[in-house]
C-alpha cells in the first residue's frame, strides 16, 4: 500500500535487541517455538479507504495490526509493541510469497473477498459493515495460524509484515520468490505423464477434493436452512401483529391477547441474532473448505518434483544404453540422422567411437549426480510435506470439533429461547 493510502496508527520500528541479536534468534535461543510464544498479535479497527488516481476511485479497507512482546525476558527498545495498517491484497502478496518459498507446507487460507453462500436475506455487498468484520476476524485467524506454525512463525518477511510499515513491499518482491513459483500448465502435465506417482499424494488430492465438495454441500444446506428458519420466525412476527390487533376488539381478552402478540414479536426479531451468530460458524467451514485447494497445491508441486526426478532417471537411461550401443557397435535403434549416415558412408572409426564413449561417460556422470540431487530434494521435499500434512490433519480434527460442537451448543441455546418463549405466551394464553 502506497504512503498515501494508510493512515498510520503510530510509526512502527523493527524491535531492537542488545548484543545485535534480532528477536527471532534471542527466542530460538529460548527455546521458542513458535511467534505466539512470545508475541501477540491482532488485526482491530478496519477502516474504509477511497484513492484517486488518474480519476479512477480505488475503495478498500485497511486493517490495523498490532503486536506485543509478552515475553519481559526478551528486552526490546520503547514498551514492545507495534502498530501498522496493511490492505487485503498485502495478505495475498504475503501468502504467495509463503506459498512459493514453503511449497511443502499446508499455507493457511486468507477469507473469501466476496460474501458466499449466503441465504437470501444475508447482504451481499463486500463492503457490507457485517462482513467486513468477519473478514477481519478471519484476518487475524490467518495471521495467528501462520504465527503458530514451528516454520511459517520464523520467516523473516512475515515477521517485518508484522512490524515493518515503510519499504515491506519492496524487501519481500526484492526476495524474487515469484520464480520458485510452477506454471499451473506444468503441473497439470506432470499431473498426467507421471509414471510412480506417490499414493499417499494421490489419496490426498482425492481426499482434498472430497473435504471441499463435502464442506460446500454443508454450506448449501445451511443456506437453505437458513432461508427457511428466517421465513418462520418472520410468520411469527405477522402473528404478533394479528394478536395486537385483536386484542383492541377484545376486551376480556384483551390483555393476554397483546401480551401474547408481545412475545411472537420477540420470537419473530430474534432471527437477526441466530443468523448472523450462523455466520460466524459458516466463515470457519469456508477456511477448511479453502484449505483443500493449499493441499492440492502441495500435491501439484509434488508431482511437479517427481516429474522432474523421472525425466532425470530417463536421462540417465537413455545415456546408459546409448553407451552400451557404442560398446557393441551399434548406432542406435531409433531412426536419427548419425544412424541413416553411418548406413551411407560407414561406421565410425575406433578412435571416434572411443571418443563418443568418453563423452557419454562424462555425460552419465553428470546424469548421475543430477538424478541424486533431485532425488535427494524430493525425498526430502516428501518427508516436509507428510510430516506437516499430519500437523495439519491433527489442527483439523481438533478444529472441526470445536465447530460442530459449539454450533450445536448454540442451537440448543437457541431452541431453549425459544422454549421460554413459547411458555410465556403460554402463560399469558391461560389467563383468557
């Protein structure tokens, strides 16, 4: 975000320790393992932006991220604490930057920019006051997981994305972790022309592919569900109404007629809060359902590295049989121009075949060293990926409880509302 486009809560500095030492290594000094550890982190205060530049309006949000060092061991300049403003699209440019650099492990998912499966009466507008503050609670979801992770917490970049307002743009493109990135159309061919893909990464795209269809088809039910609880409790409301009205022609009745109609109006405005409690629940889905793609995303680079590791193991091959043919005497047996020249004028001499055979040995060594090398990346690119594929699967497991369990706490709160509801218009019926 340019200089013109955040108000500065305060001016931020990068945290100053003695003996040169920086934070992060104090810390790993310490024996901590993650930034939460030792740090706290909110993203609070989202605050709606319009620029003009060459008389085109640009309208955002900008959030404000805070930080402060909890842990009085690590001495730090001023109180330790820091305070910045950062647009949505620097998350994204932090999370690609994350994705491509750490493309073994399982990048947490930034909220959606645009309200989705939402029920009819919920606003659609990104700008909306009500979705603009989920979207900063699911901000701050976002920072905290990155800051919870024994890797992703220790990245400098993200560290100065916390605490660095001026030049952070400039220091994290200056890293060029765009050419680590892999063109979508590669690894869609490595996808296909894999010929010992890994099973665990196949069982894991299927399974990612089922976790989001899974998710997505809980949201659309929920919005149905929705539209029809909203519906209901509306009727109500066209009941309290109907009971008020006829509690002025009745005047024996008259009394528990509007009491009455008193608590169907209550019955029927409470939807407002159910629904936008649901939300909150609904957001939290969305972020799993966003987690699938990060786990295809590492089964993509995967199969781009297997790929890479087969072609190299073709090579080698290839350079092998090549020099077994020279060994016999032999041109090739695929057609080439060497082979349809050697046919025409003669074979090549002794010396010429003794001088190719040294070449393809030079050849095969260097095929050789570069098939450990991959080799050596990829299995080790494997272990990473497995090892926080597990981590994540734990974190998932956990979370999904959580949810389901708190959601279905809520609906019981809810229905016991609506009990006492219901019994007081009872009350007020028996009366008549």
């Amino acid at each position: 975000m340019e200089e013109s486009d955040r108000s500065s809560a305060s001016t931020p500095e990068i945290l100053s320790y003695s003996a040169d030492e920086e934070p992060l290594e104090l810390a790993k000094k310490a024996g901590k393992k993650n930034l939460l550890q030792w740090m706290e982190i909110t993203v609070s205060e989202p605050e709606k932006k319009t620029v003009t530049s060459m008389k085109v309006q640009d309208t955002f949000y900008v959030y404000l991220i805070e930080t402060r060092i909890t842990d009085n061991s690590l001495a730090c300049k001023g109180d330790g604490t820091t305070s910045l403003w950062r647009r949505y699209n620097e998350f994204e440019l932090l999370r690609n930057y994350l994705e491509c650099t750490y493309p073994a492990l399982v990048i947490p998912p930034l909220p959606e920019k645009k309200p989705s499966y939402l029920w009819q009466g919920a606003p659609t507008d990104k700008f909306d006051p009500e979705f603009v503050e989920r979207r900063r609670a699911a901000l701050e979801i976002f920072l905290l997981r990155l800051a919870a992770h024994p890797i992703l917490s220790q990245d400098r970049m993200f560290i100065s994305f916390l605490q660095q307002d001026e030049g952070w743009k400039e220091t994290i493109y200056s890293t060029d972790f765009q050419s680590k990135s892999e063109s979508r159309l590669k690894a869609l061919s490595a996808a296909y022309r894999l010929k010992k893909p890994e099973k665990r990464f196949e069982e894991l795209k299927n399974y990612s592919n089922e976790l989001e269809s899974n998710i997505a088809n809980l949201l659309k039910i929920r919005a149905r569900m929705a539209d029809k609880v909203y519906g209901i409790h509306k009727v109500h409301s066209n009941y309290g109404r109907v009971f008020c009205e006829w509690s002025g022609i009745e005047k024996e009745m008259a009394e528990p007629l509007k009491s009455c109609g008193h608590y169907m109006n209550v019955y029927g405005q409470t939807v407002e809060g159910i629904l936008e409690e649901e939300e909150q629940y609904a957001d939290q889905l969305k972020e799993y359902m966003a987690f699938a793609d990060s786990l295809r995303t590492v089964c993509r680079k995967y199969e781009c590295m297997q790929y890479d590791f087969e072609r190299a193991e073709d090579n080698l091959a290839n350079k092998q049989i090549q020099k077994e043919q020279l060994n016999l005497g032999k041109a090739g047996s695929s057609f080439s121009l060497t082979g349809m020249k050697s046919k025409l004028f003669g074979g090549d001499t002794p010396e010429q075949r003794e001088q190719k055979i040294k070449q393809l040995e030079e050849q095969i060594k260097q095929a050789d060293s570069d098939l450990r090398k991959v080799g050596e990346e990829t299995q080790k690119f494997i272990d990473t990926a497995l090892r926080d594929i597990d981590r994540f699967k734990r974190q998932k497991v956990k979370d999904l409880r959580e949810i389901f369990t708190n959601y279905a706490i809520m609906q019981i709160k809810q229905c016991k509302k609506g009990i006492a509801v219901w019994t007081s218009a009872k009350d007020c019926l028996t009366k008549m």
